[in-house]
C-alpha cells in the first residue's frame, strides 16, 4: 500500500498517550507494556488502508483517472473514505441540507434530522421537488408521508442502506409504515423544543444523551446523529470529547487485537486516535491528513468497520462474531463531481480553494 522508505522496520508497541486527543509529540504516555492490548496482522492493515483509502481520496479530488490504487480490494468492494465527512452522503448534507441558507435554528434541526432519518440523497431531493426548501413551515408529516409512501410502493428505495433503521412505536401508537413512525418521531423532537435543549447544553455527550432518550434511537443512532447536528452552528463540540463504537467496529477491533487487556473498545478507539501519527511513523507509512486535520475519534471508529470488510477477504482465518465472510457491496462509481466543503468552523475550506492538494 502506500509506503515510503526502504528497510523500514515496524517498532514494537509499547506505549498508548496520555492525552485526551493531542497531537503526537512523542510524551508523555501511560500504561505499561503489559498492560497494552495485543494486536494482531489484521492491526497493521488498519494503518494501511486509512493511508491508501485517503490517498484514493486525493487522487479523486485531483482528477487522476482511475484505477486509484493497485490494491484489488479496494478496486472491486466499496470502501467509506478515511474521514467520514469526505463521504458522498456527508458532503451532501453539509454543503446542501446545513450551509445553503440562513436557516433558523429549529428549520436546521429539521432538516439534519429529516435528512438523516432516511440517509439518502434520492429521497431528500424528492421531498424537495415535492414541498420545496425544506423548513418547518412546509413541513407536514400527512404530505410528507403521502409522498413516500408513493414513492415506496414503485418500488422506489428511501431508505439508505448504510445501517438498517430501526421500526417501532411511539407512545404505544403502530405505524403501518416504518417512514410514517420515523416522521412522527421527527415531529415530536420538534414539538419538544429539542434543539433549545441542545443549545443550551452545546456538548456532544448532551446531544447524544437527548436523541436517546426517544423511541427507536438506540446508542449507534444517537451519537451519530449528534456527529451530523455538530457539522451544524447548531453545535461547537470537539469530536474528541467521546466516542460509541458501533457493531461493525467492535468487529473489527476484535479482529484487530487478541487480547484488549482490560480496555474498553472506546477505549480501543481512542488509543488508535491518540497514537495515530506515531503508528504511521512506526510502520513507514505516508499519510495525507485532511488539509491539516488529523482522524478523530468518530473516523477511527469507522475505519474499524472498513477493516472488518478489508479482513473478510484479506485475513478470513480471522472470523468476527457475526460470520461474515465477504463484502456485500461492490465498487460501483459515481461520476458526479463533488466540490468539497466542511463545516467552516474547522478551517480547512480555504486550503482547499486555494489549491492546496496535499497538506499534511
């Protein structure tokens, strides 16, 4: 994959950083040798694929024409890219569902949410030819329903097929359709003020624990929920604060280490998060960062989930929990361009419109 130098020889890993999410500076450290977590080959393919999916990444962004890498994995099965905001999904909701418009606070509560309930750009963009910008003036759950449940029985898919949306009831109440019961959801956030309270609180750990706190929003939902509410002015958090691993990397992670040694797999992903520069180091691997904005924690958790597929073909001697033994979507590509855009507040849109391809 995409190593530099000759020679290189992987140093042993003994040591895990103190702090919470600093930069590598080479000290100081906690833990002793005995206390780490054993890793196994399957940890050393992490490393690499974050690398070489993110130089896929800027080969993309630069126009180079494909093949992007040499690596037949990542040439046949579809990979999320390094950071999860690179991802074509939440590009689209940054640039076009938060930052298009001075919203109110409550219309981009609305619309993040709305837009994240079905995680598919097909089904945003229908509702828009339908109802227009969305707000919570012409917001209006018998229309909105009307129009899906149309758009359903044609066989038309709504829902994104990234993570299976949970279906449920809401005060007791059965909804025929799982879309309806997710509008209703929707409408009941709003009814309670629900992005008030998140102002008023401003954290990440606040916003995760108001989202759970309703009906079919389990722990994977909420955090990430909270993730996409903090690509808005609707939230300042620092991604660093916490993290909830998801099902797909707490397989990876057990692919990736033998024995955690007593840590938690937040735990886990913090560790990776905290080392990150000196594991690339250790291995003669070149990373290009996102124009200067190391991995945080939310992106090493989904890099987890990417090594559990990558091992599935890679490493099948190391079976997860849930069996699985290959990968089920293929590469299929897409040739509409994305002019990337992150949230303003990380500092990074300038670099890119300035040109800067390869900041480290």
């Amino acid at each position: 994959m995409n190593k530099t130098g000759s020679g290189n020889k992987k140093k042993p890993l003994t040591q895990i950083h103190a702090g919470s999410n600093p930069r590598y500076v080479g000290a100081p450290y906690v833990f002793s040798k005995q206390s780490l977590p054993k890793t196994t080959k399957v940890y050393d393919a992490y490393w690499e694929l974050a690398a070489e999916r993110q130089e896929i990444f800027f080969k993309r962004f630069r126009g180079e024409i494909p093949p992007w890498t040499d690596d037949p994995i990542l040439q046949l099965n579809k990979f999320t890219n390094s950071y999860r905001a690179s991802d074509r999904v939440s590009q689209y909701l940054i640039a076009r569902v938060i930052y298009p418009d001075n919203f109110t606070e409550m219309d981009l509560f609305l619309r993040i949410i709305l837009f994240k309930l079905f995680n598919r750009i097909e089904t945003w963009e229908l509702l828009e030819r339908n109802f227009g910008q969305i707000s919570v003036d012409n917001f209006s759950i018998p229309k909105f329903s009307y129009t899906l449940t149309k758009a359903a029985s044609l066989g038309t898919s709504i829902y994104s097929a990234a993570y299976i949306m949970p279906s449920g009831n809401i005060r007791g109440r059965h909804y025929q359709r799982k879309h309806l019961m997710h509008l209703h959801l929707l409408g009941k956030m709003i009814k309670d003020c629900l992005v008030q309270k998140l102002s008023m609180d401003g954290t990440l750990r606040g916003a995760f624990n108001l989202l759970l706190e309703y009906p079919t929003i389990g722990r994977f939902l909420a955090y990430q929920y909270a993730i996409d509410l903090n690509y808005s002015p609707l939230l300042n958090a620092s991604e660093g604060e916490f993290i909830v691993p998801g099902p797909g990397a707490k397989e990876g992670i057990r692919k990736c280490f033998s024995d955690l040694r007593g840590l938690t797999e937040a735990d886990i992903i913090r560790f990776v998060t905290d080392r990150q520069e000196l594991e690339f180091e250790q291995r003669g691997i070149s990373f290009k960062s996102l124009w200067g904005r190391r991995l945080q924690l939310i992106d090493c958790q989904n890099l987890f989930c990417e090594v559990d597929k990558y091992a599935r073909v890679k490493f099948p001697e190391y079976n997860g929990q849930q069996g699985r033994r290959r990968i089920k979507q293929r590469y299929r590509m897409n040739s509409d361009r994305l002019d990337y855009w992150y949230p303003p507040k990380w500092g990074i849109n300038k670099k890119i419109h300035r040109g800067i391809k390869d900041d480290r």
